[in-house]
C-alpha cells in the first residue's frame, strides 16, 4: 500500500478515529485531549470540535441524535 494523505495537526498520539457524519469525514481523539474533524480531500485543515482537557481513546458518533460520545483517559464519558 501507499498513502495517500498524512493528516497533521494533533500535539499527541492518536488513540482513535471513527467515520464523521458527513460522507468522505472522519473524527480523531489524541492524546492532546482534542477532538478533530478531518476531510479527507484537505488533510491540512482540521477543524478541533472539543478539547476535553485529557487523553481521548475512545469516539462514538450517534448522527441520529447528533450526539458524539467522548471517552477520556480518567474515566470520563463526554457527551457533545
């Protein structure tokens, strides 16, 4: 395989990415405690959704009720 994007812009390691709302976007929690909205045709332009304030390692988005659930490195479950 070859990339084909990098995506920059995280000031930790990624713990996790789930599939956005949106066809052709993705969300990813790091370990800088941000969540990030991506594109995949503009890797250069995330858009932070939240900043947590801790480890994120665990996404779950429900677009049926526009919710995104957020699991942090101190147990807490963030619901955005």
């Amino acid at each position: 395989m070859r990339a084909q994007a990098t995506f920059t812009g995280h000031r930790g390691p990624v713990y996790t990415l789930v599939a956005g709302a949106s066809p052709g976007t993705f969300l990813s929690g790091s370990g800088d405690g941000l969540v990030v909205r991506w594109q995949l045709d503009r890797p250069d332009q995330g858009e932070v959704i939240v900043d947590v304030g801790q480890a994120v390692f665990a996404l779950h988005l429900l677009p049926e009720r526009g919710l995104l659930l957020i699991g942090t490195e101190g147990g807490r479950l963030h619901v955005v």
